[in-house]
C-alpha cells in the first residue's frame, strides 16, 4: 500500500523535471536571432547571389524590374536610369530578363556598377515592390522611391532624376 502512495509522487516530480526541460528548450530555441537590417539584408544578398562586396561605395541602388502593373512608367524609368550608368555613385540592379521592360542599355554596358539578377532573387527580399531608387546613407537606407503609376500621377510630371549622387 505504501509502494502505490509514492507512485504519483514519483510521476509528479517526473513531471516538474520533465515540464523544466521543454520550458528551458522552449526559451532556447525560441529566442531569435537578431533581425537584419534592411541595408543588411541587401548586403548579403550581394555577397551571396553575385559575390559583390562593394555595397559601401554606393549612395543609390536604382532597382529595374518587372514588378507593378505600369510596364510604361518601368519602361520610362529603366531608360532615363542609363543617364546614370556612369556615375560611379550608383549601383544598377536589372532584375529582370528584358521580356517586359527594356533593359538593352544596359546589356550593351560592361560597368562593374551593374548587376544582373534576371531570376529576380533580389524579389523574395521583399523591399520593392516596383521599379525603385533606394538612398543609401551611412551602412543604412535613408528612403526608398518605388516609381508607379501613382506618384507619376500625384506630381504630373515625370519625378525621375536626371543624374543620382553626384
């Protein structure tokens, strides 16, 4: 009769260990790695997609894509950008593979400030949504301009620059 009184005492502190050790894994596992900036992210990606390591040289990342739904204003952004190719402060990337914006200005350019990425990997970062100029201010974005159809109507007039960085 003794024996089958400690039975449940046994199993209850079987269960206090049991319940410390999924709390104490539960708070390990759980605690998240810290999250990266977006600047970061952008860093890495060059890192890792076109083993690029120049990041902190550039002021502005002018993004072509084949995102939003005004192929025209992507159209007129990408060929007003080739003014910039020159200008050393301002990084091209073309994400897309030239089938709805044209992207020939680019190709026929051999510049070590643009890169392609016609799989659109820069995409699946999930910070443009459209054709895009972002500003790059001490290791951080300062702003992010994504060109749609929208702030091309709210300024009525084109609000691309002529020349970025200088």
């Amino acid at each position: 009769m003794i024996f089958l009184k400690n039975i449940p005492f046994q199993f209850l502190d079987m269960s206090k260990s049991l319940i410390y050790i999924m709390l104490f894994v539960l708070v390990f596992f759980s605690c998240a790695s810290p999250q990266k900036s977006d600047y970061e992210k952008i860093n890495n990606y060059l890192r890792t997609v076109h083993n690029y390591h120049k990041l902190q040289l550039y002021k502005n990342i002018v993004v072509i894509n084949e995102s939003g739904t005004c192929m025209n204003c992507n159209n007129s952004f990408s060929k007003s950008m080739t003014k910039n190719i020159e200008n050393d402060n301002v990084l091209f990337l073309i994400c897309s593979p030239g089938r709805k914006v044209d992207i020939s200005g680019y190709l026929d350019t051999e510049k070590s400030n643009i890169l392609f990425d016609f799989h659109n990997k820069f995409g699946k970062l999930n910070l443009v949504n459209h054709c895009a100029i972002i500003k790059l201010e001490d290791k951080k974005i300062d702003t992010i301009i994504e060109i749609d159809v929208n702030n091309v109507r709210e300024k009525n007039t084109i609000i691309f620059p002529t020349k970025l960085g200088d």
